[in-house]
C-alpha cells in the first residue's frame, strides 16, 4: 500500500536522492539554530534575553529586528528557503488573536501555542500546508499573557463534559497542535514553566502535549503536581528512522516516557502516522512491546492512534520540502473524505482501516493492558 509516487520522475536514483534527506538523529542532540531572530516587543519579556544567550553560547547568529515583522526568510529558491527557515528561531509575541485558545476534539477541549513551527523535518509533518509562508520556528515570548487566557475556560469545552474519564483530567489544553514543544525547552524554559504553572492550579485545568524529543531532564525537575500529560508520539521503529528527520531516536522517545511516569507524570503513546508499510502488524507490535519495557508498573497511560492522511494542499508542499521522499501520498490508492467546507483530505479505503485498527489495538491490549485508548482516526 505505499508504493512510491511522485510528482515529478526523478532524475537519480530515489536512493540517492532519500540519502540527501535530513535523517533521524542517532543520538540525543538539542536544536541548535543557526539564526535567531528577535522582534522588537519580544525584548521586552525576558524569555527572549534567556534564547538569546543560550543560543549564542551554542554559536547562533543573534539578529535583533527593528520591528515587529519577521523578515529575511524569503528565497527564490524552495530549497534554500526551506533550510533557512527551518534552521532560523524567531522570538516574537503572541498577538490577541494567536492567544485565542481554540476547541480541539479529540485531542483536548482547547488548543493554545507556545510556538509556531518545529525545527524537525518529518517528512509526513503535519503543519504542511497549515502554516503559511517559510516553515520558520516562531516562539512566544509573552508565555504569562497567553496564561492568562487559559482560567476562564475552566469548565467549557466538549470533552470534559461527554468522556467521564477525561472528566477526571478537567478542562485540558492542548499545546502541541502547531509545534513540538520540547524541542524549545533547552532555548527558553516555556514547556517547564507552562508545566509549572498548571501544577500550581489556577483551576481545575490540565496541559498535555505530544513530542517527538527526548531531553525531558528540566521536565522531570518540575513541579507538575500532576496537572500534565505527557505524550510522545511513536511509529514503528522503520517509519521513524526513515521519515522523521531530525528528531530523537524512537528508543530515546520511550525511554524518556518511562523516566517521566516515575517522576509521577501521567504520559501518553501518540501512535502516528500509522502506515501499512510491509510486515506492519511485527514493525508495531515490536514498538508496544518496547514501550512496555519501558513503563513501571502502574504508570498512567493513554493511547491515540492516528492514521496517515494528506490533503491536495499538504501533499503539494511536502513535495517541495521532500522532492525524494518514498512516502506514499498517492490518492489513487486512498479514500476520499470530504469535511463539511468541501475540502478533501486522502484516507486509507475503510477495509484497510478496520485491519489496522483490531489489529493495533489488539497489540496495545496484549502488551500494554492499562493503557487507556482515546480515538482511533
Ligand atoms: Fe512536523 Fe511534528 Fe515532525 Fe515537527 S515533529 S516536523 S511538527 S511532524
């Protein structure tokens, strides 16, 4: 099911090409931006002198803006703009409309962003397409202003009030939709102190947020007082190393998930996107079995399976950062679905779908027994 296509043919070897892909990191290593890009009201809250420092210890150019535009990203080139973009960490403010936390079933009853943007090159990413303009980093420096907006929403949003066992969590934000927020800790501390201030309850609210990283030792000092979930998203061993450049290695992943349920935090398998490559029913049940290993018993765990899907649009960008990419996102071989404002998005045919589905959750059934299951998508 995931033979390769391709806009264009090629004109190497797609081994060749592939080759010259950001890979997956084979150890742990932080983002190190090549540029920082600081805007004039981001001075003002001392989370950009923090990224600017630490930044220019590991060798990054500090550009210090005249306004409040992010400018510089822009190239004729496709690739040169993209390399820019993603080796570039602009600190700007979130503006009234960007605080605005959003309804986000079924991850969360709302989203709220710490950033825009990630620095890691999955070549699946689902802010293809998204996120307008140059895939830049874009990290908030106003962290208390966009708090702020998050006690009155205690008590609203879909979820607590139809799932009794997410009830138990409160009113629960999301802050990973639109970045990968511990890629950024060691830069600024936002995912520390966001984890820090819901621990100390200005409600009944809870923070949750997936991750592809793995440096969670700021994380595992943190007060959290319980009030976060911790989720990293996982693949079979295959898909990670082949697709998600740039990012910590799956074992790294997992084991950081077990350093962090006995550090008391509740974590979470986001298991996406999942693929029918060849022999998937081993390649994920390998990955359960791992996870498991990992876990101390009793940890608090949930489950979100997520299938691949893509969309005219997002295909059309991945193919411009991916020209060589082996993934499949061929919608001869998919399923239309159509949302209510007439877009389309390509799925896998509905038979596929049901195999996948009793299939993994089986697996997570046998290795991994208290895992809670949230959606299947
Ligand atoms: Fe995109 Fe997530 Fe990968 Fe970052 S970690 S590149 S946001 S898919």
């Amino acid at each position: 099911h995931i033979a390769p296509t391709r806009a264009d043919a090629p004109r190497e070897a797609p081994e060749t090409l592939e080759r010259r892909l950001p890979r997956q990191q084979t150890e742990e290593r932080p983002f190190r931006p090549r540029r920082v890009l600081l805007t004039r009201a981001a001075r003002d809250w001392p989370m950009a002198t923090r990224v600017a420092e630490r930044a220019a210890a590991m060798g990054a150019e500090i550009v210090e803006l005249k306004g409040d535009r992010i400018t510089g990203l822009k190239d004729g080139d496709p690739r040169a703009e993209y390399r820019r973009a993603k080796s570039t960490l602009a600190v700007t403010v979130a503006s009234d409309s960007k605080m605005r936390p959003e309804p986000i079933p079924p991850s969360a009853d709302w989203r709220f962003d710490l950033a825009t943007g990630c620095p890691a090159h999955c070549q699946y990413c689902y802010l293809a397409g998204s996120l307008k303009g140059p895939p830049v980093t874009r990290l908030f420096a106003n962290l208390p202003e966009i708090l702020d907006r998050l006690p009155p929403l205690e008590g609203q949003g879909r979820i607590t009030s139809t799932d009794a066992a997410r009830a138990a969590e409160g009113t629960t934000f999301e802050a990973s939709c639109y970045t990968d927020p511990l890629a950024l800790e060691p830069l600024s501390d936002c995912l520390s102190d966001t984890i820090a201030w819901f621990g100390q309850k200005h409600g009944d609210l809870s923070l949750r947020f997936t991750t592809k990283f793995a440096d969670t030792e700021s994380l595992e000092a943190t007060p959290h007082n319980g009030r976060t979930r911790i989720r990293f998203s996982v693949n079979a061993e295959e898909i990670a190393r082949r697709f998600e450049g740039g990012t910590a290695p799956l074992s790294a992943r997992l084991a950081a998930m077990g350093r962090l349920a006995r550090a008391g935090y509740k974590v979470g398998l986001t298991i996406a996107p999942i693929m029918p490559i060849d022999g998937w029913q081993d390649a994920y049940d390998r990955l359960f079995a791992q996870a498991a290993a990992e876990l101390p018993a009793g940890a608090d765990l949930t489950a979100e399976l997520i299938t691949h899907r893509f969309t005219p649009g997002s295909r059309e960008v991945l193919l411009v950062w991916y020209p060589a990419t082996g993934l499949e996102m061929d919608p001869e071989v998919r399923t239309v679905k159509r949302n209510k404002f007439g877009g389309r998005k390509y799925v896998y045919p509905a038979p596929l779908m049901k195999d996948m589905r009793q299939t993994l959750e089986a697996g997570i059934a046998r290795h991994l027994p208290g895992a809670r299951m949230l959606y299947w998508t």
